[in-house]
C-alpha cells in the first residue's frame, strides 16, 4: 500500500513538470528580411477627363439634334436645338417693333414728314409778318399809320414767331422721342436674341459627347441634364479614399488599377489631384488620378478598383502584425524572463509590419495567445 502512495506522487509530479513546460512553450517568431509594400484601398470610376454636365437653359421641346453619342464636338457647336412657342411669339414681336422704329427714325417718315411740313408753314408765316411788321413799323415812322396798327402788326409778328419755335421743338422732341423708341426696340430685340440662344444648346469645349439624354420631340425644362462632354480619349480615375487614410495620400503616389470590365489586367496610375472637400454621405474623399500610358479605353463610368502604394521596401525588418501588442509593444523571449519593449513601426500591411527600432533579427517574439 505504501509503494503504491509513492508511486501514485511520482506521477503527479511528472504531469506537474509537464504541465509547467508546455506553458514555458509558447509560439516565437523572429524578424524576417522581406520586401514589403503598404497601400490605401480605394474604389471609384473611370471618368473622361474635364467632364462637365450639360443642362438646358429654357424650357420647349426638341426639334433638332446634332449630335449623338460617340461623336466629337467642338466649342460652341450645336447639340440640341430646342423650341418654344411663347418665345417665338415674342421674338417675332421684337423683330417687328424695331422694324417700326427704324422706319419712324427716317427723316421721310410720315410723323417727321408732317412735323417738317408744319416748320416750314410756321417759317412762312413768320417771314411774312416780319416783312409786313417793318413795312409797318417804316410806315409809323413817316405818320402814315397809327400806333395800334403798328402794335397789330408787331403782335402778329411775335405770335408767328413763337409759333415757329413751337414747331421746331415739336420736332426735335418727336425726334429724340422716336430715336430712344428706336434704341429700347433694339435693346429688346438683342435681348431676344441673347435668349434665343438659350434655345441652341452647344458644347463649352472641344471633346466627345459621352451622352445624349433627349431625341427628338421630347420636352426639356430648363436646368434638366441634356448631355454628358468631355475630352476626348482622355480618361482619368475619380476614387474615394476614407477620411481616416487621406493624410497618406500625396500627389504623384502611384495606383494600382483593375476594373471588371477589363478582368484581371493591372493598370498603372499617379495621383494628380485631392478633393479638399469631405462627401458627409459615406466619410470619404475624392482623389483623381493620371494613368501612365494612354489607355483607349472606349467606356466611361466603368467601376474600378485600386491599391495606392504609399510605400515600399525591399529588404524591410518585418514581425507578423499579430505580434504587436497595444502601444505598439512586443513581448521579447530572454533567458533570464521575457519582457515587453516597445517598438517604432514602419511600413504596414494587413500582414506583417515593419519594425524601425525597438528589435533586431536576432530576438524572438512572443505571440500573444489567441483569444
């Protein structure tokens, strides 16, 4: 009964032992040279280049269309022309009150035709009372009429005179009248024409036209989109990057590209422009990039998705980044005890990290047991 007590102690000493190893076992790594890459994840869309919406500037219906999808399109030529009725109306009542006015401008017209007609009765009246008042006047001197017939032909030669001013200012302002009638009727007419304008809808720049959004016959209100324009063959990447990753993005970093519609292939690209401004919907930012080599891609809004390498390495330190602990500390096997150090981080990927300071290739690493 007593060896059978020993013995039963031996064996449990033994599983204790053994129980104490397997806790001193816990998994090590070391740090390894390797090449390294870290890149910000971001979607977006292929897009041409200065894409701009077109809008409608009146509203109508469209009776004419230039221009269909595909084709190219200079500055200031037509893509649409569109209709109204109501604007026609007024446009044609433009075009007839200025005609008016420049006829009744003319110095034959029949309003200035028959105030001249009224000068020139005015001048003879007043030329001839002149005549008979001095003739009066040389007949007074010589007592050969009296003092009331002299003051008779003295009044009518005032009255014909200031009838002759009458006349003459009734002219000038009828004149003046008539030219600024002429110049509000131009005015009108050239506003007209401004607006008729809005009516011929035309491209802001030289480019492609993407897209037509009318045909024929349709109705358009003004502001509705009408056409989609932008350069031509020139595509470029718009990409959203989340406002936590947007301080690590700099202009002329380089993006790695691939779209669905394109299956597998990686295209090359550099960061060319960053949006300042934050889309409240989703928290992100608006990046744009320049693609490397002319690609003729015959699409426009085309998902895409890209890797924006903010950093490489050829020969890094790296640890697995399970090794990092919180306040970016590792545990550090030592035969005396571990301890935990901390360490200056480089480099990082959903992998591994790079370690600047803190360990060397030679430490093992503690990794932290799952939880």
């Amino acid at each position: 009964m007593k060896k059978k007590i020993i013995l039963g102690s031996a064996i449990g000493m033994v599983v204790l032992v053994c129980l104490l190893m397997s806790c001193n076992k816990a998994k090590t790594v070391k740090p390894e040279h390797k090449a390294i890459t870290e890149a910000v994840y971001a979607s977006g869309y292929i897009v041409p280049k200065n894409e701009y919406k077109v809008f409608a500037l009146a509203d109508g219906y469209i009776i004419a269309k230039y221009k269909d999808d595909g084709d190219s399109v200079k500055k200031g030529e037509a893509i649409y022309k569109v209709e109204n009725n109501t604007f026609s109306a007024r446009l044609n009542a433009s075009h007839s009150a200025y005609d008016l006015a420049k006829r009744n401008i003319d110095e034959n017209a029949p309003i200035l035709a028959d105030l001249k007609d009224k000068i020139r009765t005015a001048e003879a009246r007043a030329k001839n009372d002149s005549i008979n008042y001095i003739r009066n006047k040389n007949m007074f001197v010589a007592n050969a009429i009296t003092k009331s017939q002299l003051d008779q032909a003295e009044l009518a030669f005032e009255t014909s005179s200031n009838d002759l001013k009458s006349a003459i200012e009734q002219y000038q302002r009828n004149k003046d009248q008539l030219q600024v009638d002429l110049q509000n009727a131009q005015s009108n007419l050239t506003s007209s024409g401004e607006d008729l304008s809005n009516y011929i809808v035309t491209s802001m720049m030289d480019g492609e036209l993407y897209e037509t959004d009318k045909e024929l016959g349709e109705a358009v209100r003004k502001n509705d989109q009408v056409a989609l324009i932008g350069e031509m063959g020139h595509k470029i990447l718009q990409l959203s990057v989340d406002q936590q990753d947007i301080e690590k993005i700099k202009l002329g970093l380089e993006v790695e590209v691939k779209m669905d519609v394109t299956g597998s292939t990686v295209y090359k690209a550099r960061i060319s422009k960053i949006y300042p401004n934050m889309n409240q919907n989703d928290q992100s930012f608006k990046v744009e990039a320049e693609f490397e080599e002319n690609n003729h891609f015959n699409f426009v809004h085309a998902s895409a998705e890209a890797n924006i390498i903010i950093g490489h390495k050829d020969n890094a330190l790296l640890i697995p980044r399970d090794a990092v602990q919180a306040g970016d500390m590792v545990e550090i096997k030592g035969l005396a005890g571990n301890k935990k150090v901390k360490i200056e981080k480089g480099l990082e990927t959903l992998e591994f990290v790079e370690v600047l300071k803190g360990v060397g290739d030679s430490n093992e690493i503690v990794m932290p047991e799952a939880q």
